[in-house]
C-alpha cells in the first residue's frame, strides 16, 4: 500500500515532488531573483525542446493561458468561439472574459469531446456565411475560432478539426490543460499552427504549484502573448533592471499580470525532467483500471482512440446502473477521494443567468456529467491502491445490487 493509505487516506490525486525541486528552489533563493528571470526563460526553452514547436510562453496559469492567447487571437466584443460546455468552468470564462460570445457544442460519448460532425452541424445550423464570415443567425456575432479541450489527456480528433477550421476560416486554441505529453501518433499535442495552453496547477501531470505554459510555432505571436501577459509593456522587468538598457518602458495594450515566476520555473524544469516517467507511470496504472474494471458490470470505462496517446491525466469511469452520488459517499467511507470531471458549464448559477441555455440544451453532457466519477489516479500510487480502489467499487456495486 502507497503510504497516503497509511495516513487513511487515499486522495484522489498527489503533487509528486523531491530532491530536484527542492535544489531547484534552493537555485532561485541563491540567485535573489525570484519574478520572472533566467529559470523562467529556461523553462520555455526546455519546453519548446521538449515539445518541437518555435514558441513558448510560462504563465501563471492555464486560465491566463486561455486568456491571452485569445487576446492575441484579436477575439473580442461581438466575436464567438465554439466550445464544449464539458470542461473547466475557466475554459469558458476566458471566452467571456474578452467579451466573446461562447458557443456550447455538445459531446459525443465516446470519449467526452464535441465531434468534428457535431462542430460543423452546429456552423451550420447556427451561422451564415457572408463575405467569407460566419455570423451568428440569432445574435449576429462573428464565428472566430474553436476552442477544442484535450479531456483526460486524451488528444481530441485534432486533424478533422484543423481541416474543419481551415474550411471555415476560424482559429483553433487548445485547452491541453490536461494533455502534456499527449500525442495523436508522432505529433505531439503543442505543436502545430494553434496556439496551446498547458496547465502546471498542482493536480497536473507536472506542476510548477501554480502555472501555465502557452506555445505556438508562430514566432509573429509570442510577442504579443508576452505582452498582454505582463500590463502592456514592451519589455520584461528582467531585462528592464538586469539589462543595460534605461529604465524606460512603453505600455502597447491592455494587458494583465499573468507572468510566471523564476520559482515556478525552477519547479517546472524540475517536473519536465520527470513527466515522461510520470505519463508512464499514469499509463500503466489506468491499464490496470481498465483492466479489473472490465469485470465490472455496471462501470463502463470509453477505450482510447486508436493512434492517440494519451497523458492519462483522470481515470474516468462511467456508472451504468445506479445512483453515482451514492458510490462516491461510499467510497469516501472508504476512504477513497474521488472527483467529477465536468459539472456542465451552462448549468452554474452564473452561466445560466448570463448565458441564454438552459437545462437539456446539451444532453449527453448532462447525462454523462450524472453518471462519472474520476479514480484516484497519480504517479506515486501502488498497483495495491488501484486493487483496493477496485475491490472498494465491487464491494460497494454488490451491496446495492442487493
Ligand atoms: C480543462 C481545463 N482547462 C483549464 C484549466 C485551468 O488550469 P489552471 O488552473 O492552470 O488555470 C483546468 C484546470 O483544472 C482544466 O481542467
């Protein structure tokens, strides 16, 4: 057993952190410089190393990720952006945030995405083209761009997506919050020609406690992405002060305070040394999942795609017969933490009154939402966790079974 069952606890996930953080900590403090500094712009060549793509910017976030790579996008008041209402309610707040207007497409069940025939439908169903633009038949906005979330880590049907959107002339920005070191065969989720918010918050395959990472192969972008990420300003504080140059600096645009830190940077080196490993390690143990829940009749648990590889960031089991709440209290009892990935967004409070769906406008998500429960699942546990986690799920299903 994993040592966390020894504290009584199994927590549904677990920063995986040691030495080589620490020392990389250490660096920083000895360096006295703790914003944005050299561990930082490492870090974004480690990264852009890492992946094989030309641009990588560290944010504070993956949510500032989101942000700034729609403002550089040039998406704004009267544009809107097709997004799956299954995902991180910051997926969507971002679109709102720049005063977009998002565009909910429902998932296939399959594996928890919009499909590339579910987006175009809705293109469809929803716009009109004129002068080579898509607007809106209800609301006259602008179709600008598809936001396409990599669930799980498993990648979504990227190729059919890029051609779809090259057909209709719309961006794509990646949510790979969850999707570092995934790949749709040798392609590894980053590269390519969108823009790619990567996620380090510290339930991530890597963390950096908090932070984001956001890349591109198009260089002409990283400067505005660098700029609406700290206030405007043409320059970073770093070269301003360590530089040579006078302490003089233009402010461009409206910009926001979402640089990385030279702390997270140090982390996040740390951590990409070690999320192969990790990844590896997410793979094997989700196997072992799949495996021992095979035999469980009322769990189903959707196969990966053939040809993808996914950075196994949620094991995500789905409960045919019965009532999920109830599994998770029990679980609890057991103590084992579970989660739920995702609460539709356009069921929050917030979202229904500002937003104009309602309950049902998007039923497989609904549906699906009712049914998930995420496992326990991070580099440091046992396969003896994963057996009990699965004998806690048996023992429960057959006593309500009856
Ligand atoms: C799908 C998805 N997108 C975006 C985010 C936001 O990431 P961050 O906390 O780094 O802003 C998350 C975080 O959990 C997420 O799951």
């Amino acid at each position: 057993m994993g040592f966390y069952l020894t504290n009584g606890h199994l927590p549904f996930s677990e920063p995986c952190l040691g030495r080589e953080e620490w020392e990389a900590v250490e660096r920083v403090f000895r360096r006295n410089w703790y914003t944005t500094g050299p561990e930082t712009g490492e870090f974004e060549r480690e990264f852009r190393e890492y992946l094989g793509c030309r641009c990588a910017v560290a944010l504070h976030s993956a949510t500032a990720a989101l942000h700034v790579a729609l403002l550089t996008l040039g998406i704004g008041a009267g544009d809107e952006v097709m997004v799956t209402p299954f995902t991180f309610v910051s997926t969507v707040n971002t679109i709102l945030e720049v005063g977009a207007f998002p565009v909910f497409v429902d998932i296939d069940e399959n594996d928890y995405m919009p499909s590339p025939e579910a987006l175009e439908e809705t293109v469809r169903r929803e716009f009109e083209e004129r002068d080579g633009v898509w607007y809106s038949r209800s609301r006259g906005g602008k179709l600008k761009a598809i936001m396409v979330v990599h669930y799980a880590g498993q990648p979504a049907k990227l190729e059919e997506i890029e051609a779809l959107a090259q057909k209709y002339r719309l961006a794509i920005v990646e949510d790979a919050a969850h999707a570092v070191g995934a790949s749709i065969g040798k392609r590894k989720i980053g590269t390519g020609q969108n823009l790619t918010c990567f996620s380090f918050y510290s339930n991530k395959n890597m963390t950096s406690g908090e932070g984001g990472m956001v890349t591109c192969d198009e260089i002409g972008w990283e400067k505005a992405l660098r700029m609406f990420s700290l206030h405007g300003i043409d320059k970073e504080a770093y070269a301003r002060l360590k530089g040579s140059g006078m302490p003089f600096y233009d402010v461009k645009v409206l910009g926001y305070k979402y640089n990385m830190t030279d702390l997270q940077g140090a982390l996040g080196r740390a951590q990409l040394k070690k999320v192969e490993l990790f990844n590896k390690k997410r793979r094997e143990l989700a196997d072992l999942y799949t495996h021992y829940l095979g035999e469980v009749e009322e769990l189903a648990v959707r196969p990966l795609r053939d040809g993808v590889t996914s950075s196994r960031h949620l094991f995500v089991a789905e409960l045919l017969r019965g009532d999920r709440d109830e599994l998770l209290r029990e679980l609890l009892h057991r103590r084992i933490q579970c989660s739920v990935h995702f609460r539709p967004v356009h069921l929050f409070t917030y979202h229904k009154e500002r937003l104009p769906y309602k309950e049902g406008d998007f039923p497989k998500a609904e549906a699906i939402f009712e049914r998930i429960l995420s496992l326990p699942l991070f580099p440091t546990m046992e396969e003896e966790d994963v057996a009990y986690v699965v004998e806690s799920v048996k023992t429960v299903l057959a006593r309500s079974r009856g």
